[in-house]
C-alpha cells in the first residue's frame, strides 16, 4: 500500500513538472512571437520586383513596363530610383487584366478551375516524423497561390507547425472550434469550413489551423463508430470530405498536411484525397518505417471500402525530401525507389539545404525570404530544387484537368 502511494505521488508530481514546463514554453514561445510579431503586426509577404512579377503572369518585363506607363491594371510601388514592384495581389490583378484582354488565351494568365475541372485535394502523409510532411505542404501552397491557383491549406497535425509558419501562433490565437475539428466534429457544436477558413498574406491562399483540438477528433471517433451513429454523414471516413465540398466553389486545389500518425484524421484525409504525396527521406530507417505505413494504410483502404467508401486517387507520388545527392547511401535509396516504384517517384528530389532550415527560424519560406538575406547562390539552388519538385506535382494535377 506504502509503495502504490508512493508510485501515485511521483506519477502525480511528474503530471504537474510535465504541465509546469508546457506552461512555461508556451509562455515563452509567446514571447518570442510577440517579439517578431508585435500584437499589432500581421505576417507579410514581400513585393515582386517588375522582372519576377513578370515572369509569375507570363509576360515581357518591357510589356508591364509599358502597360505600366499607359496607366493599366495595378499602380506598382515605385522607389526613388524609379524601380516598380507589385504585390501578390496585384500581380493576380495583372493576371485578371490579361485575362480579360486576350481571352482565347486566358487559361494561361489564369489558371483557375474550368467547368468539369473536379477540385484537386492533395494530402502529404506518411507517419515518420521528420519526413519533411510540412515543409513539403507549405511549399507546395505557396507554388500554386504564386502561380495563380485558389488554394486551401489544412493543417491536420494537432502540432500546427503549418498553422505557425503561416504567423498564428496555436495555442493563443485560436479559441474552441477553430480548426477542421470544428467542422468534423460529431456533436451539435460543429461549424461550417467556410466560418473556420482563414485568409492568409499570401493573396489567393486561405488556411485551416490546426492545434490540440484535433486530436479530440481520434478520441470522440470510437465513441461515435461504437454507438453506430446513422446516416452518410456520420461515417468517420467521409468528414474530411464532406467539409470539403462545401467550400469547393471556392479553389482549385487544397493541400492537407496530414499528423504524423495513421489515425482517423488522417485516414479521413486520404478518403478525402484525389491525389496522395508520401514524403520520404532516403534512409534506411525512414524506408522501413515508410513500408510499414504502407502496409497499414493497405489495410486500413480495404476497411474502408467493407463499409461503403471508395479510394480512387488520380496519382499517388513519392516525394524524396531532405535529399544530399552527393551523399552514396542516400544514391542507393534513391535509386531502389526508383526501381521499385518507377514514374510514382518525382524525378525531383528536395535537396536538403541550410537555407530552408535558416528561413524557418524566423517562421518564413524561401519564397518569402527577402532577397540579400542569404547567399544568392545557396538561395538560388534551393529555390530551383523546390520548384522543380512543385512544378512536376502542378503538371500532375494538369494531366487530371486534361490540359497541355
């Protein structure tokens, strides 16, 4: 008896030292996020100078300077020396302007979803933690929002590293219900996706947070399948989907980050899915790891079609992330993925670079990144890298549409 007291009295003082160093991380993290953005600070995207705002709508630097002068589409910035530069958001005005002016060309200055164009929902998986899962989504959002595509990110980890990224910090900016559990959630507390989504300061990508409220979804779910709730709404499986089709209208493509684990979440979200990214990092441990998932996810998807659903996903892709070219392991990896799983391994690697990780520190992308922050040509590598891997997934998404 003296020794189960004893057991329940250091379970309990580790309970408290446990909560006692959450608090005060959390404390601290709101600290450092006040410190780079004060409360009265939102996150902001940099402008485009004429030459890359250019190159984004697909026109001559000589064109916009013209268009400029003649006093169409957006005013740029100009600085004292006479430089111009756009904003996102005007850069998509610029896109609407040629649009509008050649519209037997517009598809290619606007790139949105044409009647018949069914929403392309991307989920990144795998449940290896340091597979890259977020970086990966993030990138791939900002790509597409660059390019000209509506685009909906969902953070589905209970971590939020996504929700962070994008300047929200989780577990203070977001009250009961506003993550996609709120719209998933089993109860008469659930709320449209369209009241849950945020607007981001990249123009034309909006986010669902995410934070620890999620993981209410794991418990209620046995709880919900146990006392056989009726009706197609009520099927786990068919949540995450049936919240995102309800704001479809709206985008064009919708990239989930999905938690590092095979739960109901992010089965929800591969039943959701038209396409699956699998992230893996080229190391021994993170492909037994990643077989392993594989085998599971298998069959959790023949559960799911026992109980009525259907998994028809226009393109499953391995994403090798982290990747060091020079590195001979890595090379063999690499190279029996490629054996094994032929065209379904992006020619593309993610090469690892110290420019990702640097830009991270400060919660911003690449693609974010102020230019002179970092070398030029370590920038210029990474960036070539990451787009070449988003621009081989964005033609994958084409192919579905059925466009050249």
């Amino acid at each position: 008896m003296l020794q189960e007291n004893n057991d329940l009295r250091i379970k309990r003082s580790s309970d408290a030292r446990i909560a006692n160093h959450a608090k005060r991380l959390s404390e601290q993290l709101q600290m450092l996020s006040e410190r780079m953005f004060p409360p009265t600070a939102q996150k902001s995207l940099r402008t485009f100078s004429s030459t890359e705002a250019a190159a984004l709508v697909g026109v001559s630097d000589g064109f916009l300077r013209a268009l400029s002068l003649e006093g169409k589409g957006p005013s740029p910035d100009l600085s004292d020396s006479g430089r111009r530069s756009y904003s996102l958001a005007q850069v998509n005005e610029l896109r609407q302007y040629m649009a509008a002016a050649k519209p037997k060309d517009a598809v290619n200055y606007l790139p949105h979803r044409r009647r018949g164009e069914k929403l392309q929902t991307i989920a990144v998986a795998n449940f290896k933690g340091g597979s890259a899962k977020t970086t990966t989504t993030i990138y791939l959002a900002q790509y597409l929002a660059l390019h000209g595509y509506r685009v909906l990110a969902v953070d589905l980890d209970p971590q939020a590293s996504l929700t962070s990224l994008f300047g929200i910090q989780p577990e203070f900016d977001l009250g009961d219900g506003d993550t996609l559990y709120g719209a998933i959630r089993y109860d008469d507390k659930k709320r449209p996706l369209k009241d849950i989504i945020r607007k981001t300061y990249f123009d034309g990508l909006d986010l669902v947070p995410g934070n620890l409220e999620l993981m209410e979804f794991e418990h209620d779910t046995p709880t919900a399948i146990h006392q056989r709730k009726t009706g197609a709404q009520e099927i786990f499986f068919r949540r995450v989907g049936l919240a995102l089709a309800s704001v479809e209208d709206d985008y064009d493509i919708v990239v989930i980050d999905c938690p590092p684990q095979l739960g109901y979440l992010t089965l929800g979200a591969v039943c959701a899915a038209t396409a699956l990214l699998i992230t893996i990092h080229p190391q021994m441990v993170d492909v037994a790891s990643m077989s392993q998932f594989l085998l599971m996810t298998s069959d959790l998807m023949s559960v799911v079609r026992d109980f009525g659903g259907e998994l028809n996903h226009d393109f499953i892709r391995y994403v090798v992330t982290r990747h060091e070219p020079s590195d001979g392991p890595q090379a063999q990896i690499v190279g029996m993925l490629r054996s094994l799983f032929g065209e379904e391994v992006l020619t593309s690697t993610a090469v690892k670079s110290t420019a990702i990780a640097d830009a991270g520190l400060t919660k911003q992308t690449l693609y974010e990144l102020p230019k002179g922050q970092i070398s030029r040509k370590t920038y210029d590598r990474a960036v070539e890298a990451i787009d070449a891997v988003n621009s081989e997934i964005l033609a994958e998404v084409q192919k579905v549409w059925e466009r050249s």
